[in-house]
C-alpha cells in the first residue's frame, strides 16, 4: 500500500479515527493487527517474515537477560536467523552469478542455479531495526522487552515499516508504551509534514523523474553530454525528494498519532559543505546504524589513521551492498569511503571539518561528488554507468558546441513531454524546495509557517494542496509512482 494511492487514503484516517476512539489498552492492538494488513497488502504470504524476525528477536532478548551465560550464543542466533533471510531473499543470486563469473574466468566448469526469488518490500529496513534491538540489549544499553505485543509493534510499526528511518528500539519502544491524548498541535503539524512529504514525491521528485532522468536512463545511446549532466543532477534531487517524502510522509502520520520519528534528511545539497556533512544529513538513520554497529565495533577512529581508512571502506562496502545486490551500488558506496578518506588525510585534525570560507563553493564541489557517485547508484548496470561517465563531458572543451549539444537533447526530451513551460515548473518546485529546506535549517518551517496571520497561511496550505492535486504524477498503475527505497 503506497503512501501515494487512494487506499492508503482510506486507510490512514480509519486508523487515526480508531486510534483515539479506543481506550489506551486496545490501541496497540489496533495499530499492530493495522500494521500488518498494511504490509500484506503487498504480497500476504511475506508477513511470515516479519513474525518470525519479531519472534526470533523477542526471545532472544528475553533470552539473554534470563541466562547472560549464553548471550553471545543468543545473539549469535539473531544475526543468524536475520541476515540468513536478507541474504536468502537479496544476495544468493548475486553471489551465485558472481561465483559463476570467478569460476568461469579461471576455467573451472562451475554455474550456481539462479532461483526464482522475490524480494520482499522493506525487508532491509525491518531487519536492521530489529536487530539494533538485540545488539543494544546485548551490550546492556536496552532492558528486554516483555510485553509481546509492544514489541512487534516496534518492528512492524507501519509508518516506517517499509521504508524507515530505521528506529532505535531506544526511542520507539517507550512511546509505543505511553498513552497519546489527542493533541491539536502535533495532529495538525503531522497533517502539515506529509502534504509537504506529497509535495515532494509526487511534485518534485516525480515530475523530474517522468520528464528528465528515466527518458535519458533509460535510452542513454541517445544523449551525451550536457543532457546526461542535466539528468544525474535531477536524479540527485529525485532520490532526495521522493525519499524524503516518503520519510517526512511517515513521521507526518506517527505525529498524528502522538509518536515522533527521527529526522531521516537534513537538505543533503543544499547545505552540505563536505562528504562528511553530507552523511551527516543524508539518510541520518542508515549512517547511524552502521556507524553504531559496524564502523565503531570495527575500531572506528581508535586504532590509528591506517585502520580508520579500512574501516571506513569496509563500512561503506556493505552500506553499498544493502542498497542493492549489484556491483553498481558496491562501487557508489567505496566512492563515498574514497571521498571521505581523502577528505580525512587533507584534514588532519581529530576535530570534525568547519565550514570553509568559501561556503559555497564546497558546497557546489559536495554536490557535484555526490553526483558523480550516483551515476553508479542510477544506472541500470556498471556498463551503462561508464557510458555516462565516458560521455557526460563530451565536447565540454567546445563550450558553445557543448551548449549546442545539450539544446539538442533537450529538444528530444521535449518530445517526450519537457517543454519551456514544464521546466520552468520544475524550477520553480525545486526553488519552493530550497526556500524551505533554507527555513527548515534556521527554525521549524512548519511552525514558522503557523505563525503567519490566518489567511496568509491557509492560502500556503490551500496553495500547495492544488499544487499536489494539478501537477502531481498520476497514473493508471500505483506501481509506476512506487518509492524509489521499497526495492532495497
């Protein structure tokens, strides 16, 4: 069920209607039996995924508070029975065809089986929250959770279930467990951040997807040059906003409901002065992650510069390799470790970066590295993202035949359907988007916005529901407007 489809709009509101009609004591009940039809909406068979992860983890918690003896053999059982499904349902073929590869290259007659696998929708975020709840208790940070129910709520809680920020059991679990009275100001500003998050996803990021980066992606023999420029640059700010919006959709709906979600995106382009910053702001919920339980048990900064590189690289790795089993993303993610390292060895002082004096500038540098990796995370295969990175600057030693070339692309995206109205559309959402990732960065936008005189507010509110309604992307298939993270 996708946020942006008229079932999720009838959904949502029988949830929020119930949700305050019942007394507290059913209102987990409520949310956990409506979380999995959320999520069976999809394919009913794999909820059986998510109860045995929330059994498994449940008892292992439990487990390990009763017997602290066989911890390690607990949480041995959790990593085990978690990572064996994301690698079942995400990696066996990868890993198959890449042995296949290796072995045909040193003439041994070997060929893994490919199986017909579906990957199931979320199983990547579900997984690493659930096991973020046995490494905390493992390492003392997090009583065990008893009550069952409360418990699989946090793991199947359905605003962020497919999609996250991935939660820490830390900050979910105990508002899972505290009694929400209906509140007008946090109903009110939750109902504010997700018609912001439709505006991005179904506005901005759709509207750049349709009209620029899938027509040059997806027939990439036909550009070269400025266009392909034109079209990863779009493709960065169409990531940012339809997960964005997906992120702001969700924490809008846990607000309505009294439960506050982490930020996930803090403006990644805008703002950002150095690949460090960036992280820093761009899917905060997975860099943490792996910062917590993979870069800092591997030694993190401890063990010298040498081994801070390796670490970095080997964390970055496997973040590439949980957004996709494709060479691609292995090679987008050691694109952001080389970046990071260098920025490391350039500034040798233990103490984080400042912004430089030339803000700006390192801001444009930040923003032209970022895209560069993302050719690699767009692409369809490593092939098609060398073409792009071979052609991408073709004739820039010409600058006016460059300009020429571009112009002629551009008059065949216009065919299919980017005209001098529809780009100046698209300029003039990303610059609204700017204005209030600018706000967002000095106050609260939302609040700052609430605080304007009546009518000057409900015509923002007013303007930007039809803005939604006339030039957001519809279509006869929910599939064709699916969030660009349900696939990892």
């Amino acid at each position: 069920m996708l946020f942006n489809s008229l079932p999720f709009l009838v959904f949502f509101p029988c949830v929020f209607v119930l949700y305050y009609a019942l007394p507290f004591r059913l209102q987990k009940y409520m949310l956990l039996l409506a979380s999995y039809y959320f999520y069976m909406c999809w394919k009913p068979e794999f909820i059986v995924l998510i109860l045995f992860s929330t059994l498994v983890d449940y008892c292992c918690g439990l487990g390990m508070a009763r017997c602290p003896k066989r911890k390690k053999w607990l949480l041995a059982v959790s990593l085990t029975m978690n990572l064996g499904l994301l690698f079942f349902f995400k990696y066996l073929n990868f890993f198959g065809e890449t042995l296949t590869a290796l072995c045909k290259a040193v003439s041994i007659p070997f060929s893994a089986p490919a199986l017909s696998i579906i990957l199931p929708v979320g199983i990547s975020f579900y997984t690493f929250q659930t096991l973020s709840y046995t490494l905390d208790v493992y390492k003392g940070k997090l009583e065990p959770e008893r009550d069952f129910v409360t418990f699989a709520l946090f793991v199947s809680f359905f605003p962020q279930l497919v999609a996250g920020p991935i939660e820490k059991a830390s900050n979910l679990l105990p508002q899972l467990k505290r009694e929400h009275p209906f509140d007008y100001r946090s109903v009110t500003w939750g109902a504010k951040l997700m018609a912001w998050g439709f505006f991005k996803k179904m506005v901005v990021a759709d509207q750049l997807a349709v009209l620029i980066v899938d027509p040059v992606y997806l027939n990439l023999e036909n550009y070269q040059g400025g266009a392909l420029v034109l079209a990863t640059c779009a493709f960065a700010f169409q990531i940012y906003c339809d997960f964005g919006g997906y992120s702001d959709i969700a924490r809008g709906c846990a607000k309505m409901m009294g439960v506050d979600l982490m930020v996930n995106f803090k403006s990644p382009y805008f703002f950002s002065h150095s690949i460090s910053n960036y992280w820093q702001r761009n899917h905060i919920s997975l860099s943490q992650w792996f910062t917590e339980y993979v870069y800092i048990p591997l030694g993190g900064s401890r063990k010298g510069r040498a081994k801070q590189y390796l670490f970095t690289t080997i964390t970055f790795f496997l973040s590439g390799l949980w957004h996709g089993a494709e060479w691609s993303f292995v090679i987008w993610g050691l694109l952001q470790a080389v970046y990071i390292n260098l920025e490391r060895a350039c500034h040798r002082s233990k103490e984080p970066p400042k912004p430089p004096p030339l803000h700006l500038l390192a801001i444009l540098t930040t923003f032209a590295l970022s895209c560069f990796s993302l050719i690699f995370f767009r692409a369809a295969n490593i092939g098609d993202a060398l073409y792009v990175v071979r052609h991408a600057l073709w004739g820039i030693g010409d600058p006016a035949q460059y300009c020429k070339n571009l112009l002629t692309n551009l008059t065949g995206l216009e065919a299919m359907g980017l005209g001098l109205r529809q780009g100046a559309f698209l300029l003039g959402a990303l610059l609204l988007l700017f204005l209030f990732d600018l706000a967002d960065e000095r106050t609260d936008a939302i609040a700052m916005v609430s605080r304007w005189p009546l009518a000057v507010r409900w015509g923002c509110y007013l303007g930007l529901a039809l803005i939604v309604l006339i030039f957001g992307v519809y279509g006869p298939g929910y599939d064709v407007r699916a969030f660009a993270y349900f696939q990892f």
